[in-house]
C-alpha cells in the first residue's frame, strides 16, 4: 500500500512539474522511464544481418511538417508488400529513427517488405485523437502514392503504443465500414485495455505517466475516455487478421491485455494468433536471444506475408 501511495505521488508530481515547466517534465519523463529508454537506444532484433539487406532509403513530409521514411529491400521488385510501422514510447516520446525501431526495419527489408515508417505529433500537448488522425494521414498518404511507392499491400505493425495505434486503427475502422488498408495487423505488447495499465499487474510509473498524459486525466474522472480509446472496445466479426506478441513478465504493460484481445477477436470469429513468451518483459525482443524469441520473430515475417 505504501509503494501505491509513492507511485500515485510521484505521478501527482510528474503533472505538476509537466505543465508548469515542459522541459522538466521532459527531464522527469525520462528519469521515469530510464530502462524503457536503454532499450530504445542500444536495443537490436537478435538476428544477425548483412549490411546489404536494406537498399534505398527514402524521406517524404506526408503531412504538415510530419515525415516519413520508407525503407526498401535491396532485391528489386516491381511491387513489395509494405508494412506501416508505428514506433513505441507511450505517445508521447520515441522517433521513427530509434535504433531499436531500425532493426526491425532491416528485418523486415531482409525478407522481402519495405517499411514505411513515420512521426507522429505526442500526447503532451496533443489529444489521443490528434495521433490517431496521424496514423490515419499516413495511411492515406501510402494510398494516394500506391503505384509511385510500389505498393502491393499494406499491412499495419506497431510496437506497444504503437500497437495501441495500428490495432485501435484496425478495430474502429473495420467497424465503421471505412477499413483503408489491405493486409494483416501486428502489435508487439501493446496496451489493448488503456485500464490495464493502472491495474495491480503493472508497476510501471512510465506507463500510467503517459496514458494520464495522452488522455489528458486519471481514470476514476475520464474512465469512459480510457474504455473508449481501447482497441478492445472495438473488435468487430470484419477485424482484419491480427497477431498479438507479448513477454509474460512484462511490467509495463502487462500481458493479460493481449489475452483479452485476443479472446475477444476469436469470440468474434476473426483469425487471430498471440505469442507468449514466459521471460519477456517490455521490449523483450531487443534484449533476450534465445531461440523462442527467434520463432516469434520469424512467426510475425509469415503472418505479414500471408
């Protein structure tokens, strides 16, 4: 009960010092998340690759000062299947150009998808709704260039809040009958319950820092807004196919969240896979080499490609 009470605290704290001085509470942020942060610089995919796997490598402004770089393989095709690849860091930090989120991409470049990759404007002072519109215009833009960028099919990928944004996306849309991509959905420990992150399973300062942050309250005042924002609330029998992975161990957004998705989408008789991993925790990928993590890998690269 008293470490809950220090948590709270702190949180109260990280506000205060948030919008009475944004640099600090940038500083504040980061001390916050220092572990989360280690990963997203220094972090590697386990899987050696050659120098070579990733060709040219292209910048595009796809909206109002927003950029976006989209990454082809090497092997010249005359079209490729994409991947829209929406990086982590709890809405309001990370950058398409991470290290961690690079390994991927040359991954993926490896074998056989280019990778459209892109910034989105963070929950400090933006709402939940101005990210999602990003996700939304970049979609658009991959659309409207198909044929220039040689689209064969775009598929939706994302890294915990990233993952948030590419399934909530996914869900709503599908639901809505305005569905504007043509492949599968990929998330990698994404929050899918914006509430499981203030349950007992978490301990994560970080995590309900930048939910409260992006959501713009708590959830005992803005609970409707949390349950809203969850792309749980909006599976639908016409959800695309979609893989969930998540490490079991996971402090930052905790496991059961993916379970609930995907019981949900199988309830709804969508196609559906989750991958547990017994020792990950956030961002397991980037630190564990053993061979389980290896499948989950290779098993996210045949999902995309079916």
């Amino acid at each position: 009960m008293v470490k809950l009470i220090i948590k709270f605290g702190l949180i109260i704290i990280s506000f205060v010092v948030l919008f009475s001085n944004a640099l600090l509470g940038l500083l504040f942020f980061f001390l916050l998340s220092l572990p989360v942060v280690r990963n997203a610089v220094l972090g590697r995919l386990p899987i050696k690759l050659k120098k070579s796997v990733t060709g040219n490598v292209y910048t595009y402004e796809y909206k109002n000062s927003l950029k976006m770089d989209v990454y082809y393989p090497s092997v010249k095709r005359e079209s490729y299947p994409f991947v829209l690849f929406a990086h982590g860091g709890g809405w309001i930090s990370g950058y398409r150009r991470q290290p961690n989120n690079v390994s991927w991409y040359r991954f993926l470049n490896a074998n056989g998808f280019a990778v459209a990759t892109f910034d989105y404007r963070y929950g400090y002072f933006h709402y939940i709704e101005d990210i999602l519109e990003d996700l939304k215009s970049a979609i658009s833009f991959l659309n409207e260039n198909r044929e220039h960028l040689l689209i064969k099919n775009l598929n939706l990928m994302g890294l915990s809040a990233g993952g948030h944004l590419v399934l909530y996306h996914a869900m709503r849309s599908s639901k809505e009958g305005e569905k504007d991509f043509d492949g599968n959905v990929v998330a990698w420990y994404a929050p899918c319950d914006l509430l499981d992150l203030w349950s007992m399973e978490t301990s994560s300062l970080f995590a309900r820092f930048s939910v409260a942050t992006t959501l713009k309250g708590f959830p005992v005042r803005k609970k409707e807004d949390y349950v809203f924002y969850s792309p749980v609330a909006w599976v639908n029998p016409k959800a695309p196919s979609t893989m969930l992975v998540h490490g079991m161990k996971d402090d930052v957004v905790p496991y059961i969240s993916s379970v609930k998705m995907y019981k949900k989408l199988r309830e709804n008789g969508v196609e559906a896979k989750l991958r547990l991993h017994p020792e990950g925790k956030h961002g397991f990928e980037f630190v564990l080499k053993d061979s389980l993590t290896v499948k989950f890998l290779y098993e996210t690269v045949s999902f995309l490609k079916r």
